[in-house]
C-alpha cells in the first residue's frame, strides 16, 4: 500500500548518526530520573529535562541545525514551565504545567510555524521516541564494530576506581562525623533494592525520552509541508449577512451588559428583581461558551471568506473586527460577573480556573484583531505562547494559595468562610490559612496537616518550595483544635464542588 500524500510530506530526513554527546546525556537522563523521580516530582524534574535537552541540542548541533529565536524562545519557556513542581505543591497547576511544557519543547525541536504544524508537533515526539531507539541501536551497532579498546578500557577502569573510593570514604566521613553524616544523607537519595523494578523502569524511560528528543532535534518530522487546502469563497452577501446579523444580536446585549451589570445594585434589583450576586451567577457559563462558540465562528468565517480582491479583504477585516471587539465586551461582562459572585461566595478551583480561562481567551481575540491589521503569519506561534505563558503564570500564581488568601480576607471582613472546602487544598494554601484566628486555623489546616503527616518525611529533590514551607509553619505551630470543635465549626461537611 502506497503512503498517504500528506505522510510522505512530513516524513523526517535521514538523521545523522548518534554522538557520544547524546549518549552520554541519555545515560545521565536515566541515571537522574531513577534518583530522584522515585520519590515525586519538585526540583527532580528539572535534574531529569536538563540532561535530555543537553542531549537534544548536541543531536541538533550534529546535524547542523542552528537556534533560531523562536527556538530558544519555547526552550526557555520549556525550562520556565518544567519549574513549576519545584515551586507549587498543587497538582493541578502542575499538569498544566507540563503539558504546557510537552507543546514548548515539541515547538523547540520542531520550528512548526502554521497552525496544522503546532498542533501536530506533539506527535512527532512520539514517532521520535520509537525511531530513536532504532536509531542509537544502530549507532551503537556502527561504534562496537570498531571500539578501540586500548583507548576505552582505561576510561572505565578509572571511573570504576574513583567509584569505589568514593563510596568508601564517603561511607568513613559519614560514620566520623554525625553532620557530615547528615548532609549526605540529605543529598543522596535513599535507594532499597525493594525500589530496584521502579527505579529500573524510571531509568529506561528517561533514558529512550531523551534519545526519542535527541532524534526528533537531529531530523524532526516536517509537518508544515503538509499542504491543507482553503476552503471555497463565498459570496460577499452570503457571508457576510449572517455574521453582520450576529453583530447586531452582539452589540444588543452588550448596551444591556452596560446599563445593567455596569451601573450599580440598584440597576440590577430595578431591571430584573435579582440580587447583584444572583445576577452574576446567572449568566457567567453561558457567557463562556459564547467565547468560545466565537473563536469557531471567526476559524470557520476565516476559511470560507471571500477573497477576490482588496474590496473582500476590508469587508473581512470590518465584520470580523467588529465581531471581536464586541466578544471583548462579553470577555469583560463574564469576568465581571465572576467578581461579583467570588465577592457573595468566595472563591474557589473551579472559579479560578473558568475566570483564567476567559481571560486567556480575551487575550486570544486581542491576538486575531492584531493579525487582522498586521498579518497572520505569526498568529500560531503566539496563539502558543499565550497558552503556555498563561500556564506559567497560572502556576506561579499559585491557585490555591490564592483561594485561601481571598476566603481568609472575607472571612475578616464578614465572619463567613467555609471551612469543609479547604480539606481539599493543597499546601500550597497554608500560609495564608495561617492568618485565621484559633480555633478556624486549626480546623482549616487539620486536612492538610494529616495528608503531610501521611506523606512522611520527603527528600528535599522530590519536595516543592511551598511544600516545605507549609511543613515549616505546621511545625513552628501545630494544629491544636480538637476534632469536635472542627466538626462544630462545619469543618468536615459534605461538599458537592
């Protein structure tokens, strides 16, 4: 059976063959991940991704490849994103993150520019972790065929020297020396042979990851040659009627969004008879979706808009540019909206995440108006970055502890607070719960405080920045409530969210 066009066009070019620099860097890839991965993620990770990008780059350099500026931009953002498990406990920020992450690096190795390329580029890490294996047993193949012993055997035998001697006068200052004793203990990992099959399968894994990366930066599949044809013109009235009758549906409620949610609670209670809060909570999903249900409107408007002449390219621009400019207004409607409701009940993961996501959004549609007056031609990439910058900054905000910090402020001004839901935070929120008044800090850190007790004793390679912080204050002081003052307090209720 014949190839399908479009695979023989992205199908990579012969790599070239695998340097001693690439292995090298795979080995100590595997060597780190079955180190420090065993035990979680935090500062390991990074120990982990650095030798495989050094691995990627000597593949890259072998074969000729030079570092172009966007290159080093999704490198840097990479690196950027990697760190967020160093730094949050949270473990959803932290997916985020690194599937953030995942999209930079396949950017980085692939150079993709148009949209088809960015999307797929994912996929070629996944065909270069399968044709890297092929490619370092056939490098390895080509050098034992000719090792010069003489000039290698020398080589091992004074790493396998130094190895022992480390070993045995590491092992004789430590029994000398109580401190000695502890910093090493504190900086080496502590492996069992019951850890072997684990550690094992992190070493392989790390060790194929990063030849996989090593192959795709020495020839990565081009994806931008497919070729994916427009979709057919249509005529001036038959496009643009309907989008013109959206806009007038859109700049009908946004004067409605203007006079109303804008102007004040007795606006809201003499329109429709709701609180503020009520009001809010109405619409913010609904709003949401008609953000999104845009960016389709405007990619399918896009593929099928006339095109026969400047005259059709201004009609585009017009429509299509009022359209966004009246989807920023929903933009601001739902956010508003959103700071209404967090101000009646408090904030929480879900609403975080939905208001970020808007916001991101807005920033999308702030993108394809720019495109529209300057060309598209960066319109991917920056769509890209802007996922992935928002990701980082979603990290390094720290959700939860944003969560804790807005409902220990209400709690300050109102006497409300809901304490059932903090069970569900991660450390990264205990530094502001620890600004509540006894016994609420007690009964808002209990939760937290037993799941770090179960976790136990954490190497510092495999604890995050605000892991360590939360142990610290825990410790400088303990929770001390009894359970049925908690349980009085609302502390272990039922939650639905």
């Amino acid at each position: 059976m014949a190839p399908l066009p479009w695979a023989v066009a992205a199908q990579p070019a012969a790599a070239a063959p695998v340097s001693t620099a690439v292995l090298a860097s795979a080995l100590a890839a595997g060597i780190a991940a079955a180190l420090f991965l065993g035990d979680g993620l935090g500062p390991g990770l990074l120990l982990v991704a650095l030798p495989a990008m050094v691995a990627a780059y000597a593949a890259a350099r072998t074969a000729g490849r030079t570092a172009r500026p966007w290159t080093v931009a999704w490198a840097l953002g990479c690196v950027a994103l990697l760190a967020v498990p160093a730094l949050r406990d949270s473990g959803w920020p932290t997916t985020l993150a690194l599937l953030g992450a995942l999209l930079a690096g396949a950017l980085a190795l692939h150079g993709s520019r148009t949209w088809h390329g960015t999307l797929l580029s994912p996929l070629g890490l996944l065909d270069g972790t399968v044709t890297g294996i092929r490619w370092t047993w056939a490098g390895l193949r080509s050098r034992t065929s000719g090792v010069d012993r003489g000039r290698w055997l020398p080589v091992i035998k004074a790493a396998g020297v130094a190895a022992v001697l480390l070993v045995l006068f590491g092992a004789l200052f430590a029994s000398a020396d109580a401190a000695f004793a502890d910093l090493l203990g504190g900086l080496v990992p502590d492996v069992s042979i019951g850890d072997g099959p684990v550690r094992l399968l992190l070493f392989l894994l790390a060790a194929v990851v990063a030849l996989g990366l090593a192959r795709t930066a020495a020839a990565p599949s081009r994806w931008d040659r497919i070729e994916i044809s427009a979709g057919k013109p249509r005529s001036r009235v038959e496009w643009a009627l309907p989008l013109i009758v959206l806009n007038l549906l859109f700049a009908g409620f946004n004067a409605v969004q203007l006079a109303v949610l804008f102007g004040g609670h007795d606006e809201v209670l003499r329109s429709t008879g709701l609180t503020y809060s009520e009001y809010a909570r109405q619409g913010f999903w609904q709003l949401l979706w008609a953000t999104l249900l845009t960016l389709a409107v405007i990619a399918l408007a896009l593929r099928w808009a006339p095109r026969s002449g400047p005259a059709d390219r201004r009609l585009v621009r017009a429509v299509l540019g009022t359209l966004c400019a009246l989807t920023l207004v929903v933009v601001a409607s739902a956010l508003r909206r959103m700071d209404l409701y967090v101000d009646a009940y408090g904030l929480t993961r879900l609403r975080v995440s939905v208001a970020a996501m808007e916001l991101w959004l807005g920033v999308v549609i702030v993108l394809i108006m720019a495109a529209g007056a300057f060309g598209a031609r960066w319109l991917p990439r920056a769509v890209v970055g802007s996922a992935a910058a928002a990701a980082l900054a979603f990290g390094l905000a720290s959700p939860d502890a944003l969560v804790a910090e807005k409902n220990t402020n209400r709690f300050q001004q109102t006497g409300k607070i809901d304490l059932a839901y903090f069970r569900f935070l991660s450390a990264d929120a205990v530094p502001a719960l620890d600004r509540l008044p006894e016994p609420h800090r007690s009964c808002a850190l209990r939760e937290i405080n037993d799941e770090l007790a179960r976790a136990g004793q954490v190497p510092w390679y495999a604890m995050s920045l605000d892991g360590y912080r939360a142990r610290k204050i825990l410790d400088d002081r303990p929770v001390t409530a009894p359970y049925e003052v908690c349980h009085r307090l609302g502390a272990f209720a039922s939650r639905s969210e």
